[in-house]
C-alpha cells in the first residue's frame, strides 16, 4: 500500500536530468556588483549625465543676482543688536519702508518683501551681520566669565541688500540705508526722552521731599537764636580770660562757644538754610520747566513713530522751539539737549557711501557636479535592484528549488 501512494512524483524526480546550480553569490561581492553595474552601464550614463546637464542649463539660464554689502562702524552689543533687528522687522517700520518703495516704483521688490513671514525669507532680500561675531553662551558658573560674554561688543555692523539688477540694489539700498540712519534713530531718542523724564522726576521728588525738614530746621534756628538773643541782653558775657577752647567738631559743639559766637553760629546756620531753600525752589522750577519740554517732544516723537518722520525733521523741530525759547536755562539745556540727538543720530557711520554691486556667483560646476553625484549613486541603486531581479528570474532552479516547487 506503501508503494501505490506515490505513484507519480518518484519517477519523475528521477527522470529529470541533473543540472549544475548556479548561485550569483558564489562569485565575490564587488565583482558580482561591478558586473551588475556594467550590465546598465546605459542606464548610469544616462541617469546621471543628464540631470547634471539640465542642472547646468538651468542654473546658466536662472536671472543673476546681485548683491551690496553696507558696513557700518557701530559698536552694539548683543542686547542692542537684538533691539536693532526687532525695530527694523516690526511692522509699522516695514509698512514705511514698503510705501517708500512703491513710491519709486520697486513695486515687485516691495511686493516680495510684504510677503516675508520667516526669517530665510527677510534675508534672501536683507540680510544683517556683525563683525566679530557674538560668543555663545555656555552654561558657565564663573561670574567673571558670564560678566565678560554680556559686555562684548561687535565692531561693525554688515548689512547685505539683494535684488535682480545692480540699479535695482542701489535703489532699494537708498530705501533701507535711509530707513536705517534717519528713522529707527527715532526710537532711541524715544527711550532718551523717556529716561531724562524720569531722571527730572526723581530729582524734583527730591527736592518736595527736603522741603519739608528744610524749613522745619529754619524755625528751629530761628527760634533758638531769638531766646539766645534774650538771654545775650539779659545777662552780660563774662570774660574768658586766657581759656582757649579746642573742638574736633564746632558743627556740634557750639553751645560751648561764647554767647555772642554762638548767636553769630546761629545766624550762619539761617543763612545757609534760606539759602539752601532758596536754591531748591530755583532747581525745581527749572526741573519742571525741562519736565514740560521733554513731555512736549516725547509726544512730538511718539505721535510720528508711524510716519515717515526723520531724524532732520525732529532736529528742524528743536530748532523751532529754541528759537521760541524765553527760559536762559532752558534754552541752555535745549542746546545741549540738540548737540546729543545730534550724536545720537550719527552713531550709524557709515563705511564707504556707495559700496560696490557685484553680480552673486551662480556655482554652475558646483550645482551640476552635486546633481550627478546625486543621480549617479540613485541611478546604481536601481542599476543593481533591476540586474539582480533580472538574473533571479531568468536562472535555472536547483533541486531543492523543484521540490519547494512541486
């Protein structure tokens, strides 16, 4: 019964003739890939060279770009270099620059940088750096070191402006430069007013809180020299003889005195009070009258921060109100007050006035090699994939094979 159940598949097994097996792994690995390789040698050809010639035509074919480079020999520390940029992006600042260049007719410039929303895209366009750059800050425990990386100051201030042509970049950059020297200055003078506000404020608080004791000391030196006056009449000063007092402190010590030197001490004491008094009230009028001021051009500057005001303009607008000046003193202190907006305006030095626009590097070989290699290694990836399936599916099976088939 055992020899009727397999009837068929014994004799078939040994009626087919006995072919050698041919495996492709038992030749060595990089032969048997290098053959592979050069079985679609067409294809790598191909695959590769012609994206590296596309590549070439187009970036030889793409606009060229230009670009200049404004430097400005500014120290500015981290800190600043942060509040610096944050004014430049804010968005009232970009809506005056995006006016002043559709008003010369850089509409798809102003276009381009309306629809900036990330960094990469603001820099494509204008892009800021400073020189030498800024030291990271390692988690460090040493005071000095911390203290040391806080005060570095980058010397110089690089601004990068790109655009399509070289008339182009120099229009844009009359756009941004100005932006640059005659508004954002505006903001600091801002915080320069808002400062001297608060300076004045502390020194007339002073000045109400002395007041008080200041007067409350006259009276008392007052009254103390009419009862020592009383007692001068009453009772005549007795002779001193050959006593010679030393004191360490006659401030203090004055009631040791002689009655008539004591009346003189007293008296120097009002006198110096009334005068201290006097002085007081002098300050605190003036420190009003520059309170007033200041408060009058901090509205000036504050209502002008979302035009097109500049710092000549504000400069045009002191010199209206010096003029107007009837207070010596204040005038005095609107002068120096002109002379420090003046600095403060000429902080940004520029470098050079018209720096050279030269067209950006293109990097055709560069561009085209980096796409062949790129294509060359994909394209014998799927060389290798496509020869190895190929040779799996045309080789004869071996005998193992034939029974997992049957």
């Amino acid at each position: 019964m055992s020899d009727s159940q397999h009837p068929v598949q014994a004799p078939a097994l040994e009626s087919r003739p006995k072919e050698p097996a041919f495996s492709p792994y038992q030749e060595p690995a990089l032969l048997y890939c290098l053959r592979l390789l050069w079985n679609r040698r067409l294809l790598l050809v191909a695959g590769s060279l012609l994206p590296a010639v596309l590549a070439a035509l187009l970036l030889s074919l793409w606009p060229r770009r230009y670009t200049a480079t404004f430097v400005y020999e500014r120290p500015l520390a981290e800190r600043e270099y942060s509040v610096l940029l944050r004014r430049f992006y804010s968005r009232e600042n970009l809506d005056k620059i995006l006016t002043q260049l559709r008003e010369q007719k850089l509409i798809d410039y102003a276009r381009k940088l309306g629809q900036a929303q990330t960094e990469e895209s603001f820099e494509r366009l204008v892009r800021f750096e400073v020189a030498p750059i800024y030291p990271k800050r390692l988690q460090t425990t040493d005071p000095a070191t911390s203290e040391r990386i806080s005060a570095f100051q980058a010397r110089l201030l690089l601004i990068e402006v790109t655009g399509r042509s070289a008339r182009e970049v120099s229009e844009v950059s009359g756009v941004l430069m100005g932006n640059l020297e005659n508004v954002l200055p505006l903001y600091d003078i801002r915080n320069s007013l808002k400062e001297s506000i608060q300076q004045f404020k502390v020194r007339a608080a002073e000045i109400e809180d002395t007041r008080f004791l200041l007067q409350l000391d006259q009276q008392r030196e007052e009254a103390k020299l009419k009862k020592l006056k009383a007692v001068e009449g009453a009772a005549p000063e007795a002779g001193t003889g050959d006593i010679v007092l030393q004191f360490t402190d006659v401030q203090n010590s004055r009631e040791f005195l002689p009655l008539s030197y004591q009346v003189r001490a007293v008296q120097s004491k009002i006198i110096d009070l009334e005068e201290t008094l006097r002085s007081n009230m002098e300050k605190y009028d003036y420190y009003l009258q520059v309170l007033e001021l200041n408060e009058q051009l901090l509205r000036k500057v504050e209502d002008s921060l979302l035009t097109d005001y500049t710092v000549p303009q504000f400069l045009e607008f002191l010199g209206a109100q010096l003029l107007a000046c009837q207070n010596e003193a204040v005038c005095d202190y609107l002068k120096s007050y002109v002379r420090k907006t003046e600095n403060l305006a000429q902080v940004n030095t520029r470098a050079g006035e018209e720096p050279v626009v030269y067209p950006v590097a293109k990097h055709v070989a560069r561009g085209s090699t980096l796409t062949l290699v790129v294509f060359l290694m994909a394209g014998a990836f799927v060389a290798v994939v496509l020869e190895h399936q190929r040779e799996r599916a045309g080789r004869p099976l071996t005998k193992r094979g034939l029974e997992k088939a049957d």
